[in-house]
C-alpha cells in the first residue's frame, strides 16, 4: 500500500476542503473497491483517502413522486437493489447494481465510484445513461449538474475536478409504457469484467416504438450513447426484423479494441446480441411484465 | 514511516482497541496487529472472498477496506461467529458434509454463508450459487460447501 | 446430488465410513494455523522485485537507495547466494536442477521471463518492504522473447539458454545422454515406441489426424506461496511453510543455502492447496539468506500476481496425434508427437503426457514423441496429473470423431480397444490391472448417459483417461498411551483430509475407533523421510507406512500380553476389535493400554517404507453443454464423474477430490488461460481474469466411485487425487461437438474462439 492518509470528513465542505487542499493525489473514498485496489497496486499515485460515507448528504436512495430518484453517490450496491421502489420501476439498476462484483463486493461498492473511476467497461454506466441520469456534483465554486452521457471522457477520465464531489444522481419518473434492461457478456457466469455490456431502455405507444436510448460499454474509450440506434427505430413498428436491421448499424458505430477480454470482431458481435435481447427485454418490462 | 493511528472497533462482540498503521487494510490489521488469522488473504484485491467478514453487519472484502474505516463500526470475523460454546449451523454443516479439503477458503464461505442465511433463511440452489460466487474455492468443486450451505439452513429452520 | 459407490466385497468397519476429520475444528473456526499465520517477535517482512520484461539481460543492480530506506534491514540479489552447483534434483513429480532452481530464485545474468525474482527486500514493516521495492534500481538490455514451442524450435530463433543441448530421456524421469537429435531450444526428448507404426496404419480402414493446443493454466490454490525463516547463530535454520513436502523443502533448501540436512527444521504449516504447485522453492531461500544477514525471522508470502506471474502453472502444449483404426473401431496405429513449453528451465510433464494418453487403451503399434521446449514464461511445475489432461484432450477427441465416422457408439469404442492386465504400453511396462471396462460399462449404464437431450442445443460428451499414480517413501510413527488412545504421527502434509484417512487405515489395523487415534503432520526433524504428498500416493504409499507401523505394534502387543499371561505367543490371537485372546482368556485393547506402562513401557513403533506397488487409475467424465450460438458461450447443465478408486478409505474425501479436480477441468476446457502479449507480458495475472470457476458456472457432479481394489494395498487403496482432472477437457469438447458440430482443437475453448469455429462452419 501506497503511503496514504485517511480523513473522515463529516461535511460536504470539509471534504472539499481536504481535497483542494490536498491537491489531485487525494482521492475520495467510497466504497473503495477501486481505489483501494489501485493505492495498493500503486497503479496511480494515491496519497490521500477522503472517505465521504459519514456524510449523510452522499449516502441513501429515495423514490419523490413524480420527481424521481435520488441515490446518494456512495450509496452501496445491495441498498439500491434491495430498494423495492428501484425494483418495480428502474429495473436496469438491478440489472447492473446486482452484478457488480460479488456479494462481498456489493457490500461497499458504490454508483458514484463506478461512474467517478470511468472505466470503459464499467457495468452501470451504460444503464444510468439510458436512464438519462443526472450527476449533481459539489466542488469549491458551487454546485454543477452533469447529464451522465457526459460525464466520462476517456479511460479513468471523467469531468469531475480533482477537488469536485458527486454527491447523488437522479433519475426521472419512468414514462408510462417504457421499459429499461441491461445486459453485460462475460465468460464466466458473475465476478468477470464485461467484454460488452449494453443498456437499452424504450417507450412504446401501441406496436410502434415511442422513443429510446441504447448504451453501450467496453468497445470504446467511454460508455457510448448511441443516438444513431435510436434514431433509426425511432417511430416505426417493433419487430424483429427492425432490431435485425437496427444491430446492423454496429457495424460502423463501434470500432472496439482487441485485448485480453475480446476482439473486435467478437465484441461487434455480442454488441448486436446484448443491443436485440436487452430491447425484447425492455419491451417485456414496458408491458409491466418480468425478465427471467 | 507512514503514522500510527488507534482504532476503537466492537471486535466478535467486544470493543477492542488496536494500533494500526494508517495504511493498513482492514484484512492487514486483523491479521498482523491483532493475530485473528482465521481471516485469510488469498488475492488481496477483492477477487476471492478468502478475507471476507462483516462490517457493520454487512459482508465486505476486508482486503477492500482500510483499517481506519472500522474506528467506531463493528467487525466479525470467522473466530467470531460461532455461538457461545457451539459451533455456528454453518460451521457444524460444514464438518459434517466434509465442504472443506484444504480449509483455506472455508472462513470467508462461512462468513459469506452466514451473511446469506441472516438475509435469506432458506435460498434456493440457484441463490445460494449466486450468492458464494465472489468465493473461490479451488478444492471442492464447491460440491459440497453447497450441500452443506442448504444443510445449515435446514438446520436453523428447526431451532 | 446423488453419490454412489460400487463397493469392493471385503467389509471393514472402520474404512468407508465418513467420520470428521481431526483438523476440522481447527479449521472452521479459523484457528488453523497455515504457513502466512506465523507471527514471531521481530519479526520481519520480505518481498521480491520482478522482472518487468520477459527477457532481458541484467546489466545493473542497484540497491543502494533501498537499502538507505529507514526501516529496510536487508537487500539481496543473486550475488548473495551460494554457488549453485550444476546437478539434477529429484523433485517428487517432476526433476529440475540445481543450478536452474538458484537462477529461478534470483536471476543471475539473465531475467528470462516476467516477473523472474531479482532482489529482495526485508523490512520492519510490509508497506516499507514494498516502498523500498521502487528504490531499486535495474538496467536492462530487452532481448526479443521467445513464446511459443514453434518460434523456441525454430533454427532462426536463437537459443535461451547458451550451451544447452538436447538430451534423450530414458524414462520419465530418468535423463539420458545427450542425443543425436539436436533441436533448438529443446531440452529433453523422449522416444516411446511400440510395435511398428508404418506397418499399423497400413491395416487402417480410416486415419485421423488432428493438431491440438492448450493454454497455461495455473493450479489456482487459494493459498499463495509464503515461508518464513529463522537462521539461528550456529547456522541452524528454522523454516515455517505451506509446501506440499517438508522433506523435499529441506532438502532443497540444504543444497540452495550449503547448510547440512540435519541443521535445517522445515515446519509444515497447514496447506492452503497446492496440486503439484506447492513443490519448488521460490522465496524461501531469500528469507534464510536475509534472516542470516539480520538475525531476525523474515516472512515472505507472494501478492496474488506473484503467484500467477512467477509460480509454476503447467505447460501450453501443442499436440499432433494421428490414429490409424479400422471399420470395427479396432485401432491399430497411433503416433503423437507432443510439444510442452517447460517455461524458462527445462522440465515440463511431456513425458506424462506422452505415457499417460494412450494407458486406457490396447494400441499394437504406438508411439509418442515428447519434446521439452524452453520458452520465456515461467517455469512450469507440476499440476494435478502433470502433462496428462492436454494429451487426454487429443487422444479422446480424435477417438470420439473415429466413433462417429465409424457410427460406433463413443463407450462402445473405448470398450472394444480397452487394455486389460498384460496389455504392453510403449513405455515397455505390462499394465497391471485397471478398470477400464469396468469404468465404461457403469458409464454406459448411468441414467445421465441414457438421459433424453431436451434441446437441440444442448450437446453430450464423454472421455476417460489415466493416470498412473505414485509410489515413493513415507515413514510414520505411532505410540500407544496408557488409556488406549494412540499417537500417529507422519511426515506427509495433508493436502485434503490424509490425517483422517491415514488414521482411519491405523484403526481398521488394530481394530480401535477412529476417535482414538490423534494424527499429526510432524517435522523434519522429528520423522523419517517422506516424500511429497503429490501424485496421488498420500492415502496409498503413506497409508502402507501406517498399516505396516499397526501391524509392527499388534506383534508387539501379542508379545507383551504373551509374557503378561506368561503364555506362548502363538496361542494368541490379535481380533478385529482390538483384543487379544487366547483360547480361555481374553483383554480388550483399553486393558492392554493400561498394563503396558507397568509390563515394560508403552508401546511405539515406527517404519520407513518405500512403496513401489502403485497402479494406475481411470476416471470418465460424461457432461452436458448448452451452447448459446449467438455469444458462442458455452454452459455446463449436467456432469457426472466415475472413477475407479480401488478403495475408497473416506468416501467423502474421494468425492470432493474428484469434484475438484472435475471442476479445474472444466476450467481448463472453458474459462482459463494465461493472456501473454507479443512482448510476454502476462496481461491477466488477478484472480479476476485468470477465470476460474465460481459456484455460480457449474451444477452438482454426480459421483460414481468403482472399487476394484488394488492387489498392492493392504486395503485396496490405488490413489484418487489426479485422475479425474483428466477427461474433462475432451469431455466438454465431445459435448460442444455434439451441440453444435465443431470440434473444439485449441482449449479453452472461450467464447471468443468458439464464435470463430461457429462461424466458419455457417459459412461453409
Ligand atoms: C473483485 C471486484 C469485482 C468487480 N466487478 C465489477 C463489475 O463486475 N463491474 C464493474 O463495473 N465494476 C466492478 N468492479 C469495480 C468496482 O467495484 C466498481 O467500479 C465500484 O462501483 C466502485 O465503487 P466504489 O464505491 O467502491 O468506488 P471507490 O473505489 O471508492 O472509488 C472509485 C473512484 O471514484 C472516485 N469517487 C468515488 N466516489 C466519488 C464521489 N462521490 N465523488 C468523487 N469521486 C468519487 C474515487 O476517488 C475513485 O477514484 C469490481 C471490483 C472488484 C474489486
Ligand atoms: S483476499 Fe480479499 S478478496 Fe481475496
Ligand atoms: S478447500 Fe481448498 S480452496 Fe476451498
């Protein structure tokens, strides 16, 4: 393990404090199942840990109404998914937050920390984009919203300020008739890093698709939104061959790399797979039906 | 020299007070300050469950947390889950469906089985299966730790 | 789950039953102690810098930074250790040498893989150790690497190590001299020939011939390596370890350190796993050497990707078989030619392979071509029947595509080419006896064989394979105490329940409850030799050890209570239960506990055996795989595992050994592997993505445990640990081949290769 610090601030200001203070080397402390790992591997210069989860305004989730949901940044996995209002109504946070390492790990590891450490494969961005979830964020000059479909920018690059905290992330009222899934490909069966994962969410009217949102994970340097996608189904009747069409698109949208959990051509292929199942699927939770 | 720092935890029940190193991982200062070496390291970064215990009642790779975080919380770790005088049903079910070989995943199985049972007193298989996944075993096949995981549980219905 | 055994008809009552094992208390409560549980006063830290290129020459060491570290107390490179000489060292499983052992341990001019040791650092503290790591400073000159058998035998490519020449093998482990074949960068070659191969595929209706790879794997013990070293003033050094053999850790140390046998303690500690892993020294040398330079213990235990990095995993192997049969599935010829990469140092299990593949079968005209080919990777060691599950791979897939061209059923094909006791193997030994046809007929007979498929994606496959199991030295030692309980003690690590099944071999021989006996795993210095627990030999060759030590103690009771009722000792007899009579008088076991103190002392007795009566074993895998076209993954549904056991002494303890050694199996044929680059970097050295299996890829293995006792074993015993990793691999291929029609020739057989097989054959 690196030389580090820890501080345990109790106050978003504090925190801030400690960071800007601290200088780009300190790191915010979540649930740690990255930055820990990364200190000890000595992967990035680490000399500091904040850790924000003795500050209430970071920790827990909330469903307002017709206002939507608010999960604090730092808020570990098994909370969110075992949120019966997460359940019933923003299906594809199970779908990814359920998933995230094991049981062990879900025991600590947050939303906010897999956003902050923007890894490209990481398995609930793809899902908080379709969701059109919003970043709200802290740092020394005020408060900044982020739409999370901008908030990474390359490998382990995000918008975020060294001295910027996320503090929650919100998510709208579900439309009526709209249906969300995320799917991620892995060889083994849980504890894997996807080759691909996808999100897809939709509205339907009737047969004909209203509108939708596709991400997609590990086959670019970013989680990538893919307007092209929507676009194309946009307005006209579901069917598979649409979805067959639609997946063809791929081809030219993706150029994945090859590396030890994929190739390119390989990794194409699954994003067609993952883009046409998680659709069927979130068209099944669209008619307020279940996924197996 | 990284600095010393003191922690004040509720250790298997009892507050217990510790001098760590600041850079200490919870799995380093339970092992190396305080000697309960039931806790295992086999991957040191999240990857095998061998380090599991609970944290606040919650089960966490104890490799993945640092020391500090604990000051003020409460640990449990295999040394202390068995009941006064008795063997914990996870650790009896364990002896007696012979779910260990060389025994040096059991103490993470049994605090991860454990967890399982306080949420879900009679999982299924396929949850029990789901649920052990962030423990690697590499002598059993897992065979057995699921047998006597459902063992466990059939027995904590009866009391 | 539903276990089954074809029970041997002798009964027993002690042996068979399913009794908790002595250290299981220990065990589930976490006061075991294993190897990195040790904590002594002063103790301090060490760790190892590695090599980040895969081959480079060292032209600089600089420790001066590190050693100027507060808290760093010691800093070694490979000056600092002894002059190794150049020599064989019999390793149990597998030989090496001395000289290669010491490079390994701290390289001397060369790194010759990533993450080869090059110094090492003890400090007060773990976080300074490992501080003190980055203030070493090393220059290297990068040389291309060399990685794979190909390249490494290519006339272009230059040769790893310089004056290295291809030697022939004799035996398996027996070196030779130097060979008339000189092949770059191959170390050994061994020729097994049998009966004439031209002659045999000339009789040939049909002739297979296929080329097959597979990946490294690692052993994957959750336990990583770690040793602890106490070097005392007058040169007497005391190791704490986790090792699969303390004599053979001793010995290893005594000629690596220059210190006498007799002057190094080697304390085994309890093992965390180890499958043929847990036999080379890699660190612990470097704790002696910096606890003699401190005068303080060191303790060393390897991160996770040390172990994956600079362990040894086993060989990547290519292997061309052809097999010659005719129309009535009768082969008639079969020749392999079988490329192990050894890793950096000679001494892959090729040799195993090449053996082992065609044991199962009666083959007239055979031969196998085993070559050790030096690459820059790690140096490979044993793994769970070393060298075996690759070539079982080649050898059950081709015969499983000669079943189907031939339309002969896959059991039926095995059946009718099974050897019997006197088959002649072209190793040149006669099989002894074997339950080949006995495995298949139980195969042929298991509901899962004869089960419907539901779905036409779902695929079933089926292999055997061998093992020939090891014999070797074990000594034991047992006393009586006054009360009736007994003391046994015995130098073999238990590796996965030997102290129950040893102790339960000693209550069947003097016919006293298993509760009675207290077995431990003793010292080096406090037991005769034994040898490693690996090669399936613990239960069989240290159980003899056990039953022979029982045996000597029922002589000397008979003779005791002879002289006690002053009667002559042919008048007596030893009963089951463990009570010696005469034809008017009789005393139980816990009274003859009781005079002993006063009739001339307890009695104790010891042995040292050398067991050479070991037969090979058969297992047979059946599994079905589901295959999602689309992804190309590939999901185990259902498995059942038969093995022929001889005896089992713990039925549970064989189940759980052959549940384990089916998974590793099935990992080798679907999820693992080492991800070299082109420069030889080890891109997945985590737990994380060196996939093995968790509890969430596979279902229950069904078990079927045959028993056709060995001839060579008071109880039967024939040695259950490696044999069943051997057929999965083919077993899961022949099932994806049965799914979906592609024969599946380079393992694992990951999604990303089975989408390519896919493909080429929908656009066919
Ligand atoms: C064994 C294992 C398995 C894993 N499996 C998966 C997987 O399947 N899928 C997957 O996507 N990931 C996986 N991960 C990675 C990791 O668990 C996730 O990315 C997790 O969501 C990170 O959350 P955390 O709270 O632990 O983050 P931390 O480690 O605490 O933080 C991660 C990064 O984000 C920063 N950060 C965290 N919170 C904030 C905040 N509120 N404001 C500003 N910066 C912040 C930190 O400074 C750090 O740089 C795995 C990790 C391990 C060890
Ligand atoms: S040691 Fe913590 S998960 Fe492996
Ligand atoms: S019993 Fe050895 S790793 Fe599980």
């Amino acid at each position: 393990m690196q030389d580090v610090s820890y501080y345990r601030p109790s106050s978003i200001k504090e925190a801030i404090k400690i960071l800007s203070e601290h200088g780009p080397t300190a790191k915010v402390l979540a649930g740690g199942t990255d930055v820990i790992v990364q200190a000890r591997e000595r992967t990035k210069k680490i000399t500091a840990f904040v850790d924000i989860k003795k500050i209430p305004d970071v920790m827990g989730l909330g469903i307002e109404g017709h206002r939507g949901l608010t999960i604090g940044a730092a808020t570990p996995m098994y909370q969110i998914y075992n949120h019966s209002g997460v359940q019933e109504e923003y299906p594809a946070i199970i779908d990814s937050a359920n998933i995230i390492g094991g049981k062990a790990i879900q025991g600590r590891a947050s939303l906010g920390g897999n956003l902050c450490n923007g890894s490209p494969a990481a398995d609930t961005i793809p899902t908080l984009i379709v969701l059109e979830g919003t970043a709200n964020i802290i740092g020394p000059n005020g408060e900044r919203k982020i739409a999370i479909e901008d908030f990474c920018t390359g490998p382990g690059k995000t918008l975020l300020q060294h001295d910027e905290i996320l503090i929650s992330l919100h998510f709208k009222r579900p439309a009526p008739f709209s249906g969300s899934r995320f799917i991620r490909f892995i060889p083994r069966n849980e504890m894997d890093i996807a080759v691909v994962n996808v999100a897809s969410q939709i509205q339907m009217d009737g047969n004909k698709i209203e509108s939708s949102r596709v991400a997609i994970g590990a086959c670019a340097p970013t989680p990538l939104l893919l307007k092209e996608i929507s676009n194309f189904i946009q307005g006209k009747e579901l069917s598979q061959d649409l979805l067959e069409n639609a997946a063809e698109l791929f081809n030219n949208l993706i150029t994945p790399i090859e590396d030890m959990r994929g190739s390119p051509e390989h990794r194409v292929d699954l994003a067609k797979t993952l883009f046409k199942r998680t659709m069927n699927d979130a068209v099944i939770r669209s008619n307020g039906e279940k996924v197996q | 020299m990284s600095k010393k720092i003191v922690i004040s935890t509720d250790l298997n029940g009892d507050i217990t007070e510790f001098i760590a190193d600041e850079r200490d991982s919870l799995l380093d200062a339970l092992r190396e300050r305080i000697g309960l070496t039931g806790v295992k390291e086999g991957c040191n970064n999240g990857n095998c469950g061998a380090c599991a215990v609970l944290l606040d009642g919650i089960l966490v790779n104890s490799c993945c947390v640092m020391a500090a975080e604990v000051d003020g919380g409460s640990v449990t770790t295999v040394e202390g889950i068995a009941l006064e005088n008795e063997l914990h049903p996870v650790q009896q079910a364990f002896l007696n469906e012979a779910a260990l070989q060389c025994g040096i995943c059991t103490p993470g199985f049994l605090v991860a089985a454990k967890a399982l049972l306080d949420t879900n007193p009679e999982p299924t298989e396929e949850e029990i299966r789901f649920w052990l996944a962030g423990n690697l075993c590499r002598c059993t096949g897992y065979d057995k730790i699921i047998t006597a995981v459902q063992e466990a549980s059939k027995s904590m219905q009866k009391k | 789950m539903v276990s089954t055994q074809k029970k041997a008809d002798k009964t027993y009552k002690v042996i068979g039953t399913r009794p908790v094992r002595p250290d299981g208390v220990d065990k589930v409560t976490g006061r075991a102690k294993y190897g990195a549980d040790i904590q002594l006063p002063g103790m301090l830290f060490g760790r190892v810098l590695r090599s980040p290129h895969a081959h480079a020459i060292i032209k600089k060491i600089d420790t001066s930074k590190a050693l100027a570290l507060p808290g760093v107390k010691s800093v070694i490179t490979h000056k600092d250790l002894p002059t190794a000489a150049d020599a064989a060292l019999n390793l149990g499983e597998t030989t090496d040498n001395l000289k290669w052992i010491s490079d390994k341990v701290l390289a001397a001019e060369d790194a010759l893989f990533h993450g080869q040791a090059l110094a090492a650092v003890a400090a007060v503290d773990k976080h300074i150790a490992e501080d003190a790591l980055a203030l070493i400073d090393v220059e290297y000159e990068i040389l291309e690497p060399v990685l794979s058998v190909h390249t490494a035998m290519d006339k272009k490519t230059p040769s790893i190590h310089d004056n290295m020449k291809t030697v022939d093998m004799i035996a398996r482990f027996q070196v030779g001299e130097i060979s008339e074949t000189q092949i770059n960068n191959v170390a050994s070659i061994l020729d097994l020939e049998l009966g004439d191969l031209d002659a045999g595929f000339k009789e040939a209706d049909i002739i297979i011939e296929r080329e097959f790879e597979t990946g490294t794997y690692h052993q994957g013990y959750i336990e990583s390596h770690n040793g602890t070293a106490q070097w005392n003033e007058n040169d007497e050094v005391t190791v704490w370890l986790s090792t699969q053999g303390a004599f053979n850790a001793r010995d290893q140390l005594a000629a690596l350190l220059q210190v006498p046998m007799s002057k190094i303690k080697v304390i085994p500690m309890e093992i965390g796993g180890g499958f043929g892993g847990k036999i080379p020294m890699y660190m612990e040398p470097l704790a002696a050497i910096m606890s003699k330079q401190t005068g303080k213990p060191v303790k060393m235990h390897m991160q996770r990707d040390e172990v994956l990095l600079a362990t040894g995993p086993t060989s990547a192997t290519y292997i061309k078989v052809k097999v010659g049969a005719k129309n009535d599935g009768t082969i008639v010829a079969a020749d392999a030619y079988l490329a192990y990469e050894a890793g950096a140092y000679p001494g892959s299990p090729v040799s195993g392979g090449g053996v082992s593949m065609f044991m199962p079968y009666a083959i007239p005209n055979v031969r196998a071509l085993c070559l050790d080919v030096i690459v820059n990777k790690t140096k490979t060691a044993a793994y769970r029947a070393p060298g075996v599950p690759a070539a079982a791979f080649a050898i059950e897939s081709i015969i499983d595509e000669l079943a189907e061209k031939l339309e002969i059923d896959p059991i039926a094909i095995r059946m009718h080419n099974a050897a019997e006791e006197g088959t002649r193997r072209h190793d040149g030994v006669l099989a002894p006896s074997m339950a080949v046809k006995e495995l298949l007929e139980e195969a042929q007979a298991t509901e899962h064989w004869n089960a419907e498929l539901s779905d036409p994606s779902i695929g079933r496959g089926i292999a055997i394979g061998a093992w020939g199991n090891g014999g070797m030295e074990s000594s034991a030692s047992a006393s009586i105490n006054s009360d009736g309980t007994i003391n046994l003690n015995t130098g073999s690590v238990d590796i996965g329940g030997q102290r129950a099944s040893l102790a339960m071999q000693l209550a069947e021989t003097l016919g006293v409850e298993y509760d009675s006996i207290k077995p431990q795993v003793v010292d080096t210095d406090s037991i005769g030799y034994t040898a490693v627990s690996a090669g399936s030999r613990t239960t069989f060759a240290t159980g003899i050890a056990v039953i022979e030590v029982g045996n000597k103690i029922k002589k000397q009771i008979i003779n005791r209570v002879a002289t006690f009722w002053e009667i002559d000792a042919n008048a007596l007899k030893y009963n089951d239960d463990g009570s010696v009579s005469s034809p008017d008088k009789i005393i139980n076991f816990k009274e003859i506990a009781a005079m002993l103190p006063n009739t001339g002392g307890r009695i104790q007795a010891s042995i040292d055996i050398q067991a050479t009566t070991h037969v090979p074993t058969i297992a047979c895998h059946i599994v079905d795989v589901k295959v999602d076209e689309e992804t190309g993954k590939v999901d185990i549904l259902r498995s059942t595992a038969l093995q022929d056991v001889g005896k089992a002494i713990h039925p549970a303890y064989v189940e759980g050994q052959t549940q384990g050694g089916i998974l590793q199996g099935i990992g080798m044929a679907l999820y693992e592997e080492y991800y070299y680059d082109d420069k030889g970097i080890l891109k997945n050295a985590s737990l994380l993505d060196y996939r093995m299996p968790t509890s969430y890829d596979v279902p229950f293995t069904e078990i079927i445990l045959v028993e056709k006792p060995n001839p060579g074993h008071p109880f039967g015993v024939k040695g259950v640990g490696e044999v069943p990793i051997v057929p999965p691999l083919a077993a899961v291929a022949n099932a994806i081949y049965d799914a979906v029609g592609v024969r599946p020739n380079i393992l694992p057989v990951n999604p990303r290769r089975l989408s390519v097989l896919l493909k080429e054959k929908n656009n066919k």
